[in-house]
C-alpha cells in the first residue's frame, strides 16, 4: 500500500507540468515573458527528475492502470512545443507574412518527434532533434535575433528532426554523466543570469557570466557531433 500511494504521489509531480504549462500561458497571456520562461523551467525541472523517481518507485508495478509515458508526452508536447509556439507567434519572432506558416510547421513536426518510437537510442541519446522548442525560443528571445535569423533556425531545427544526429538527455547517459550534469547545472545558473538580467551593475561579472553560457552550449554542440560521428 506505501508502494502505491508513493507511485501516485509520483505520477502527481509529474502532472504538476501541466499546471506550470497553464501558468506560464497566462503569464505570456499579461506581457510577463520572463515569468512565462520561469514556469517553463520550473516545468523542465520537474520532467528532468521525475523518470529517476518514477523508476525509484517503479511505477509501473505499483500502478499498472496509469500509464505514465503517455502522461510525460502529453505534458511534454505542452510545455516544449505548444506553449513556446505561443510565445514566439505573440512576440512576432518571425516575419508576419511567415508567423503562421512558420507556428504550424513546429506543431507538425513535432507531432513526429512525439509519436516516434526510435526517438531514443540504447545509450539514452534522442535521435533527431528533439523538439525543444522551449529551449530555442527562450534563445531567440536572450539574443535578440533578428526575424529572418529565427526563420532560418526553425526551419533548420524542423529538418533536423528528421536526421539522425544524437542529442544528449542529461538526466539519463551514463557516458560523460558527471560533468555533463555539472555543465548543465552551470548552464542553468548562468541561463537564469541572463533571463532576469543580473549583472549587478558590474560589466566584469556580465561578461564572465555570457562567456561561461556561451562555453555550456559549446560543449553540447560538441557532444552532438562527437557521439554522432561515432
């Protein structure tokens, strides 16, 4: 019985990113973007650590009649795909002429990543991109990236979904576990710096704060290319 009340509790945390996807739409909804981001990180969080409890507690055995990859995906397809869309057709990232057009490609495609059983490999990388649009829409908006610049990466983003370059799942390989997690923790530090604009009112601290982010997103894009090579 303690089994099965701690799978409920978990499947319930779970579903907690559902209610950070609804908060981060109204905030979006009242002009607030950087609150809309904060719900959507705190949304990421709880989808990052949730499969480590789920399998704690095994899920799976204690409540058989829930199935809770289903409730990851629809909460998933949410909060990375849906809600960053209405951010970035309310902010206007594209051109006008291509808002729509441009929106209705990333829900389509992302349809794919969501209902793809290849999605993963046995090493826990994603294969293709893996529609996280809340990440580069959250990009688009720390850089500033002009209208055509964000066309560009959305239609790069979309096509990689289609080819097979492996993406890193921070929470799940066991290869380069350690200092990937240490470098996504810094990324997140550094990420939130930028999004709330800490600087402090010291240049020095803001130039050493992008330089480490930008050194994050680096060795990311190093792994991308280095386990898909090999």
């Amino acid at each position: 019985m303690h089994s099965k009340a701690l799978a409920y509790l978990v499947h319930l945390f779970t579903a907690l990113g559902v209610v950070f996807g609804f908060l981060a739409l109204i905030a979006t909804v009242n002009g607030n973007i950087v609150e809309a981001f904060l719900w959507l990180a705190l949304a990421l969080f709880v989808d990052g650590i949730d499969g480590t409890l789920a399998r704690a507690v095994d899920v799976q055995k204690n409540t058989p009649e829930i199935d809770g990859a289903i409730l990851d995906n629809i909460i998933d397809y949410l909060n990375y795909v849906v809600i960053p869309v209405f951010i970035f057709y309310t902010l206007r990232m594209v051109p006008d002429q291509y808002l729509i057009l441009s929106s209705a490609l990333i829900l389509l495609v992302s349809c794919f990543t969501f209902t793809n059983s290849n999605i993963k490999t046995d090493d826990y990388y994603f294969s293709g991109f893996p529609a996280i649009w809340n990440i580069v829409i959250l990009y688009f908006y720390l850089l500033g990236s002009s209208q055509w610049n964000n066309l560009f990466f959305v239609i790069l983003f979309c096509v990689l979904t289609f080819i097979p370059f492996k993406y890193v799942h921070p929470f799940r390989v066991v290869q380069f576990r350690k200092i990937t997690l240490t470098i996504i923790s810094i990324w997140m530090v550094t990420t939130t710096v930028l999004l709330f604009d800490v600087s402090f009112n010291n240049a020095l601290f803001k130039t050493i704060n992008y330089m480490l982010w930008l050194l994050t997103n680096i060795y990311f894009m190093a792994l991308v290319i280095y386990r898909s090579v090999k």
